[in-house]
C-alpha cells in the first residue's frame, strides 16, 4: 500500500438534468480523521455517506468536504386551479344581466389571481434517485483523486525519510567505527580515571574500586545504543516500505531514535562520537518533522 501525505486537493463537478453540482475537498495535517462538511440546505442526507466514504479512503487528515449544488432553467408549466375556476364561473352565472354576457377571455383568466399558476414542475423520486446517485458518484471520484494527490506526495516524503534514514545508518557507522571505542582506547581511558580516584581517595576499599570501575566501563560502552540504533534503521526501513498509514508508528520511532542519540551524546568521550552525535541528532530533528506530513 502507498505512503500518504496529509495534504490535498481535489474536485469534481457535474451535472444531472437541470442541475449542477460541484465536490470541493481539501485535506491538511491532523492527529486522527476529522471531517467537517458544507452541504446545502435540504441535502443534509448526504452526511451518513460522506463519512463513511471518506473514511473508506483516509484514516488520518483534516478534511474539509463541500459541496454546491445549483439549478439551470427548466421548462415551465401552468397549472389550472380547477375550483377558483369554477367558482368564478359560478359567480359570473348567479350575477346573470349583471355582467357582460360575452365570453370570458383567455387574458381575463389570467388576470384573475389564482385562477392560473406558472411553477417549474415538480422532480419526481425517481429523478431525484438519479441526481442524488450521480452526486454521491462525485463524491467517489473526488476522494479517489484526492487520494492519488496524497499517494503523490507520499512517494515524495517516502524518498526524503529513507535518505535521512541512510544518513542516520552512516553516522551510526561513524560512531561505532571511530577509535575511542576500541578495547585498548577504552582501558587506557579507565586507567586514568582510576587513577584519578585512586589519587582523591588513598583510603578507598577494594569494592568501591571495583563498584566504580564497573560504572566507568558502562558509561564508556556505546554497543547498546549503537544496537538500538541499528534495529531502529531496521524498522523504519520496513514501515517505509510496507507503505499505509505508518505515520504513527514511525513517529514513535523517532522518539526512540532521539533517545539513542542523546544517550550517545551523553556517554562521548571523544569529539569525534559527540560531533556525529550532534549532527545525528539533526537528521533525527529533520525525519521527524517530515513524519509529522505522513498518514
């Protein structure tokens, strides 16, 4: 499955008989799925279906769906309202010699209010069954373009976060291969320090030594981190790969990675480890925020 990015646009419009219509969808950064939506007065029965679409195709993002629907001309119709009618006719025959006898005229019907009225006519279910399943068709194609701009830019940030990734591997390299951590650097490092301690404390027993000595070999071993690191790699390179909504997950990781990096920095006994250190603590920075974008 792709990555995704978070951001998007797309939109559709069409038409149905005598009206048009138009999706609008726009998706932006968020921590779960949030949709709001704008749709016209009277079309609120659309809201169950553009929830459950949408998360058909996104589980993360702000997504904003609207939608504008609008009518062109249509044909009129005049629609004779039989009682006004009559009763006017009636009225006419029970004034008799009152009235001019001569026949009503057609533009004398029209000018009485009531008698004649012009409305467009009225959608029948069928069609209204039509417009609205073309609508909702919209509605699918919009999200499914949405959702290609997405995988568009996630192919992108996908590139981005493996050379980051590489480039943490290579200073995880730099660390573990620079000659401060070799055996006999370490021993040398650990003589001195005793020494220092033997120097402030002539009194010290034997346990202490041992008990300090102990706590200076641990500070000066970097394996653990450098292991964490390497199985760290490990896993953002799968999650990139494996695609999907893996924005989370890789999230947390550059939490782990940070840590790493801190305890790194931390432990250095040599400019080298610290400088690379720092500059992993960079790319750390940079990976994470680019994760921030990602489903």
């Amino acid at each position: 499955m792709p990555l995704q990015s978070m951001t998007g646009f797309a939109r559709r419009e069409g038409s149905t008989g005598r009206y048009r219509w138009a999706w609008e969808l726009r998706s932006v950064n968020g921590k779960g799925l949030d949709i709001r939506l704008r749709l016209p007065q009277g079309l609120e029965r659309f809201e169950p279906d553009c929830r459950r679409l949408a998360s058909e195709y996104f589980s993360r993002g702000n997504l904003q769906i609207g939608l504008s629907v609008s009518s062109g001309e249509a044909a009129v119709e005049a629609v004779v309202n039989q009682g006004a009618l009559s009763a006017v006719l009636k009225l006419r025959e029970q004034l008799g010699e009152l009235v001019d006898p001569a026949p009503l005229k057609f533009d004398t019907l029209l000018s009485i209010r009531g008698i004649v009225d012009f409305r467009e006519p009225e959608e029948s279910e069928n069609d209204r069954t039509a417009r609205d399943a073309d609508i909702l068709a919209g509605l699918e194609q919009a999200l499914a373009d949405l959702r290609a701009m997405r995988e568009e830019e996630g192919r992108g940030l996908g590139q981005i976060l493996l050379a980051h990734v590489d480039r943490m591997e290579r200073l995880t390299t730099v660390v573990e291969n620079d000659p401060s951590r070799s055996p006999s650097a370490i021993a040398e490092r650990l003589a001195q320090q005793v020494a220092l301690i033997m120097d402030g404390a002539a009194t010290l027993d034997r346990e202490r030594l041992h008990a300090e000595v102990a706590l200076l070999a641990t500070k000066a071993d970097l394996r653990e981190e450098i292991d964490r690191l390497g199985s760290h790699i490990a896993a953002a390179r799968d999650l990139l790969a494996k695609g999907g909504p893996v924005g989370r997950k890789l999230d947390f990781l550059a939490q782990e990675f940070n840590r790493e990096s801190n305890t790194i920095c931390s432990k250095s006994n040599a400019a080298a480890v610290s400088a690379a250190g720092i500059e992993l603590k960079v790319v750390i920075d940079q990976f994470r925020e680019q994760v921030q974008n990602l489903e």
